[in-house]
C-alpha cells in the first residue's frame, strides 16, 4: 500500500458547535480532527476562523487538520499552522502562488497541502506535489456537510495516487465529502489513505465504535488495490 497507514479525520463541522471541547474528546480515537474554515467568500458559507483554531489546539486530543475554504490562502494561511494546526490545506483555485503558500505553511511547522474542488483538474497542478506532504480531493462541492458522495472524482484520485507513485515520496491522498460506511471502500480502491467523515462519524450513536467500522471497511477495502 503506498502511503500511511489509513487515516480517519472527522470533521467538526457536523459536530455541536456549542460543545467542541466534548466534541474533540468523542473523537480522540481518530487520527486527526478534520476543521472546516470558510469565509463566505470563497465558499457559501461561514464557519470559524483563527482564534478558535487555535483554542481548539490547546484542547484537542488530536492534531487538528484545517482544510481553508477561504480567499487568499497566500496572506492567511501560514497563520494556521501558527495557530497550532499540523496540517494546512489551501485551495488552488484561490492561491495565486501555491508554492509560495505551501513553503510557508511548512516553515511554519505544519504539513501543507492543496485542495481540488470537484470541477478542477489535477493534472495542471502536478508539479505542486513536490511542495506539499496531502493533496485532497473534494468529493462534494466544498461549503456545506452532509451532501451526497461522488463518485465520479474517483478518477482524479486514481490520477494523484499515479502521479505519487511516478514522481516517489511519501504524500497522502486525502478524500472529503459523502464519506461514509457506503462509500469508504471505493475511495480506498482508488488509491485515497486519509478519510474525512463529518455526519458519518457525529451522527452516530456511537461515536468511537463508528471510527473503528470506518478503520476496519476501509482496511478490508485496501486488499482490493494494488500495491505501490
């Protein structure tokens, strides 16, 4: 299997708002804790921002991967690992130099990858793999939780996991959006090893029971693709 180990990182933005504390602490045994930040620009949609970031750090049980749904990752976004976010993940369709956005998330201490929304093509941004530690494939429209899964942006999994596999390194392939029981699988087979679940995982009775079927469908999923 190429990359980590699988990954579960649920995202808050499913989870009470009013309570994140007690919600981090739902998911201690997840890998990450996935925070949606949207501006209301960039996406339709306004979530939270830098302060809470970095109070959610001081409580969270996990590392917090903050996925930036905002306009001008370049001026905003080193401000995130800052924050005490390990991950930082900045659309390219809002960064108007990329590799200048991800070296500086990385001098700030923080992994650094790029997001793709499902209307944008991986292959022009190939070269960008050398900068970053993650690149994500949006498998909903980024802005809101709960929408259904697509399954047509497989493929451009398949593309990055290819292009990973050409160019060597160890870079992660994070899918968001409609991940859930149902479609875990297919997201593994395509060649994604990080999983951001938000109503999957917060809408279920049992939260830590959940992040373990999500664990054991996608680790039965991962005989079912080739190794690399």
């Amino acid at each position: 299997m190429a990359g980590p180990h699988l990954q579960i990182s649920p995202s808050i933005l499913s989870a009470d708002f009013a309570n994140l504390e007690r919600e981090l602490a739902r998911i201690a045994d997840a890998d990450w804790a996935h925070v949606d930040v949207m501006d209301n620009h960039f996406v339709p949609n306004l979530t939270l921002g830098q302060p809470v970031v970095e109070a959610l750090a001081r409580v969270s049980p996990v590392p917090l991967d903050a996925h930036l749904m905002i306009e001008d990752p370049d001026r905003w976004a080193p401000g995130y690992a800052e924050a005490g976010a390990r991950s930082v993940t900045f659309h390219v369709e809002a960064a108007a130099d990329p590799v200048a956005t991800a070296r500086s998330i990385r001098a700030a201490g923080a992994r650094a990858a790029f997001a793709l929304k499902p209307g944008t093509r991986f292959e022009p941004y190939e070269e960008l793999l050398d900068e970053v530690d993650m690149v994500l494939v949006m498998t909903v429209e980024p802005g809101f939780g709960g929408q259904a899964f697509m399954a047509d942006q497989m493929p451009k999994v398949r593309a990055v996991r290819e292009a990973v596999r050409r160019r060597g390194g160890e870079i992660w392939i994070q899918v968001d959006g409609g991940v859930s029981q149902d479609t875990i699988g297919q997201c593994v087979e395509a060649g994604a090893d990080v999983f951001v679940a938000g109503s999957a995982v917060y809408g279920a009775e049992d939260v830590p029971a959940r992040i373990g079927r999500l664990r054991e469908l996608a680790a039965q999923a991962c005989g079912g693709r080739p190794a690399g």
